[in-house]
C-alpha cells in the first residue's frame, strides 16, 4: 500500500512538473511574439508643443505634469518650461497622437486646472508639406491637359499655327 502511494506522488509530481515547464515556454514565446511584433515598425519621431495655462509652482505643477508625461508609452522625451508655460514633448507617433498628450495635460488634476493652447506638431507640417507637393503636382498635370486641349481645338478649328503644320507634315 505505501509503495502504490509513493508512486502515486512521484507520478503527480512528475505531471505538475512538465506541465508548469509547458506553460512557461509557451509565455516566453507569447512574450517573444509581441515583443518582434511592436518592433515591426520603425519609431518615426515627432515633437509636440504646446502652451499650459493653470500651473502655479514649477516643482508640484511642472514637474507633476512632465512626470505624467513621460510614463506614456512612446514618449522618449517630456519638458515643461514653468517660467515660459511651454511644453516640448518627443514622442514616436506609431504609439501616440497629440491629442492623447493634450488630453493626458487636461486630464491631470481635476480636469480644470490645466488649459492646453497653441499645439504645434511637426508631423503634422510633415503632412501638410506632403500636401502641398501634392497639390503643385495636380495642378501642373491639369495645366498640361488644359494645354493639350486648346491646342487640339486650334488645330480643329482651322487655325494655322507652327504645331498644326508639323502635325499634317507628320501625318503626310
């Protein structure tokens, strides 16, 4: 009877064993797995500023408030200026946007003290840059249509220019 026991401990243990040693290699893979997913993509850097009204003491307002904002995920650099009421804030825009940083300002204390104004960001010039290149680019592709049409309707219209009589030499 006490031999069947101690096999029977032996064998639960064993079981708990393996079982446990299971379990932890498939959290380190889950762990490796998201760690290779979030690094997936590249960090693209942007910096945010802003005025904060409503702060009084530069240690328990400035300093609480940079605090704050430096523990949020994909921020790699926060710096409040007390005397200038200027926050400057690094932060990878694949992870955050500039509204999460305002909100996290105004959402600080009670949700009235602290008074976000004049955001600047430079994704966001990085953006309209991109917009207007796009803008210049369409606008020069429709002024070369508009061209290609009026010469057509010249030709069409029995005017005699340079372009027309290189045109029916062409054809001939």
């Amino acid at each position: 009877m006490k031999f069947t026991q101690t096999i029977a401990a032996i064998a639960l243990t064993t079981l708990m064993m393996v079982s446990c040693k299971k379990e932890a290699t498939e959290n380190t893979e889950n762990a490796t797995a998201t760690t290779e997913h979030t690094q997936d993509q590249p960090a693209q850097l942007a910096t945010a500023s802003f005025t904060v009204e409503g702060m009084h003491c530069e240690v328990g307002c400035a300093g609480h408030l940079e605090k704050k904002l430096a523990k949020l995920d994909g921020v790699q650099k926060a710096e409040i200026d007390f005397e200038a009421k200027k926050a400057t804030i690094e932060y990878d825009t694949n992870v955050l946007t500039p509204e999460v940083l305002v909100q996290t300002v105004e959402n600080a204390a009670d949700g009235k003290t602290y008074k976000v104004s004049d955001v600047v960001n430079t994704a966001d010039k990085a953006m309209l840059f991109n917009k207007d290149k796009k803008k210049k680019k369409a606008k020069k592709e429709e002024a070369a249509k508009e061209n290609t049409t009026e010469e057509k309707k010249s030709c069409s219209s029995g005017e005699k220019k340079a372009c027309c009589a290189t045109k029916k030499a062409e054809t001939l």
